[in-house]
C-alpha cells in the first residue's frame, strides 16, 4: 500500500473511531408528513436544512450523502479480506413510511464488523432510482441496510440495482408490500427474514464517511458500497414506487458535494 493509501486509510480509522453521534441523531426521521422529495417545493430536499434546527446540516453539512464515485476520486486498497458480515434469521416487520418501504428486524439479526467495532443490523430499506452514483451513472435501485454500534455510530451497506432479473429477496415481500399501497404508514407482520438473502458483494465496494440520505442528515456515517450490481425486475422497482406516496414515487435525495473527501475502493489485488 502507497504512503496516500496509508494515509487514507489512517483518516477513515480517525473518523470512525472519534465520532459519536447520539441516539437521537442517529434516528431518520419516520414521519414522512416532514419533508418529501418534490423539486422546488416547501419540504423538498433543498428546504430540509433551513425547515427545522435540527435538520441543519442537511444545508451546511461537509460529509454530506449521497455522493459520486468518480474513477478519478477513488483510492485503490487491495485487500484480500472481505467485508464481515454474520447476519441471522429474526423477525421483522415491514412499514410504509410513505417516502419509503422499510424492513425493521425486531430481535438480533446479526452484525457487521469494520476496524474492530460492531454494528447490528437494525433496518433495510429502498430508494428508486439509486443515490449514489458511479462515474456519474445512476441506477434503478437501491437498497440500504443500516447498522448501529453499540455507542449510536452508524454504518450502511448499499446495494445498487440495475433492470433485468428479479431480485428474489424483494420477491419474498412482494405480497406484503402490494397489500400496503392504499394504507400508508400500516405495519404489515413479515414473520421471519434472512438478511442473508441480500445478495452483494463482500470482496469488492467503496468505503467512504458520509450522513442519513433523510433527514436529519446526520454525519460521521460510515458508508460501504458494494461494487457489484444486482438486479431488479421493473415490475418490482413499480411495486415499490405504487406503495409510497406520489411525490416519493423518486425518493432519492440529489448528489452531494464531496468536498475532496477520501473515497476508498477496496478489492483483491488483480492477478
């Protein structure tokens, strides 16, 4: 690894290490009557810094997400090691937030582990099309699967989707979404959930300190992006997009600076 490797490296330790941000910043906001994702609207993405106090970094934040992953502004570290993950079948239960279908496990779906911290998994959910972009592209999905460490640092796994086959985990949720689309904000019971059925790729993804994609936009998130692109039929992308209200039928928040941020892309060494 090169001296701007170690470097970049040694930043990201730093950040995740000294950042704590408390259980209440750690929460998105729920309550979708809060904001929505209407362009040029009173709640839209461009008003949710100056609509509440609290929401503000949403405006004057430095490390905010989503972000583009340029091939210019990447950092290669080669690394054999793959992302840890160990989740588990748990229950769960899936809700209409109205600006998004969530998956929320109610007991110990297992854990992921980044320089030597925990963070369970506590929720996954979708956004169409996607919020990160690579090299400028987006895509037609994507999914997010939150953790929280035991001190409220928080860590997301990303997954991109482009059109073409079913994703067969959304599939095993179709019936209780579909059964949602005329009663927003109703909980419907899912019963037990393998979030190993998530596929994505744990040898290749990009690594980089960002915020919540919603408000309050909270920041010190330590983001991993899987390299990999899954796909995603476009009956299910209009599933999704039925069942939340209309102005978040694209319920993904604009790039965001990057502010020269390090943005690691971490893969085994080519051969």
């Amino acid at each position: 690894m090169n001296s701007k490797s170690i470097l970049a490296v040694g930043f990201l330790l730093f950040m995740i290490i000294f950042s704590h941000p408390s259980s209440t910043q750690a929460q998105e906001v729920e309550d979708e009557r809060e904001f929505d994702y209407a362009r040029g609207g009173h709640m839209g993405p461009e008003k949710w810094g100056v609509m509440k106090k609290e929401w503000s970094l949403c405006s004057n934040g430095t490390m905010q997400s989503p972000i583009d992953m340029s091939s210019r502004r990447v950092e290669m570290v080669f690394s054999s090691r793959k992302l840890y993950r160990t989740y588990k079948s748990c229950n769960a239960t899936i809700l209409n937030r109205g600006h998004d279908i969530m998956l929320q496990w109610e007991g110990d779906a297992g854990l992921i582990i980044i320089n030597n911290t925990e963070y369970a998994l506590k929720q996954a959910h979708w956004h169409s099309p996607s919020e990160h972009t690579i090299n400028g592209r987006r895509y037609a999905m994507e999914l997010h699967m939150v953790h929280l460490s035991s001190d409220n640092k928080i860590a997301v796994i990303a997954v991109l989707y482009n059109i073409g086959k079913h994703d067969h985990f959304l599939s095993k949720l179709a019936v209780n979404i579909s059964s949602m689309i005329d009663q927003k904000g109703m909980h419907g019971h899912s019963g037990i959930i393998n979030p190993r059925e998530i596929k994505m790729s744990s040898r290749r993804y990009y690594r980089y300190i960002g915020s919540l994609t919603v408000p309050p936009c909270t920041e010190n998130v330590v983001w991993t992006i899987s390299r990999k692109i899954r796909t995603v039929s476009k009956d299910q992308v209009k599933l999704l997009r039925e069942a939340v209200h209309d102005y978040a039928e694209n319920n993904a928040r604009p790039i965001q600076p990057d502010n020269q941020r390090d943005i690691l892309f971490y893969g085994p060494a080519s051969r």
